[in-house]
C-alpha cells in the first residue's frame, strides 16, 4: 500500500511520479485523457496533490496499460468505475473481454519462446560437439 504524509494531505506530482513508476509527463496524460478515477486535488497554488487513492488508480492503469489494453478501454473502465455502483456487470464483461485477448498473447509468445529455446538447444549442442560451424548461416553468391 502506497503511503502519504497526513500534513500534506497528499503527494506532489514528482513524488507520485516517483512512487508509481511514471513519468510527470504521463500522469499528466493520464489525468488528461479521463484515466484517473477522481478529480486529482490541487493546492491553493494549483499544483497537484494525489492521494492513495490516485496512487493505486494509476497503478491499476499502468499494470493494465503493460498487458497491452487500449487506452479508451481503460477511459471506459474508469468511468465504469467512477459512476459506482450498478455498472458492474459492463465492467466484468471488460475485464473478461480483456482476459481474453491477453491469452492469446500470451500462447503467441509460448510459440516463440519455443522457437529461441529450439535455437538454444541447437547452439548448444553444436559447440558441445564441436562443430558449431557447421551451422547455417547466409552467404553472398560468388
């Protein structure tokens, strides 16, 4: 759990930037692109305050974002999420929708991992044999 100092009543946007792993730039966009769940606090100077709750809500964005969800799937999903109670159903078939696609990545990437762990084998067991330079490789024609 993400902490902030009760004096501040929230953290400025380099610490948020520093605690979640962001840049200031993109939690800028974040907030710009209807992202982030609440209105992020401001002080009477206008700079930014995020609280826990902005915190973990960018976290969520930026875990979400790493499996390769589409950013106005995850503006939906916050709305959803902003709007309360009685939307959830839309956010399960989201989430679920989403699940799906990941999947498929992710037996895509098993298919190449297969193929490098096959070259490996390959190299390897080549120059354990000693005769590694017999494998292909391209050539110019003469």
């Amino acid at each position: 759990m993400l902490e902030v100092n009760a004096r501040t009543a929230g953290v400025s946007i380099a610490e948020a930037a520093r605690r979640t792993g962001v840049s200031v730039h993109t939690l800028r966009y974040y907030e710009r692109a209807g992202l982030v769940v609440t209105a992020v606090d401001r002080t009477a100077g206008g700079r930014r305050r995020y609280s826990p709750v902005d915190l973990e809500w960018i976290g969520v964005c930026t875990r979400l974002r790493s499996t390769g969800i589409p950013i106005r799937t995850i503006r939906r999903y916050a709305e959803l999420v902003a709007a309360g109670h009685g939307n959830e159903e839309e956010r399960l078939a989201l989430m679920e929708a989403h699940r799906e696609e990941v999947l498929a990545k992710l037996a895509e990437i098993r298919e190449h991992l297969e193929l490098i762990d096959h070259k490996i084998d390959v190299y390897r067991g080549r120059l354990a044999a000693g005769d590694a330079d017999r494998l292909w490789a391209p050539r110019a024609e003469d």
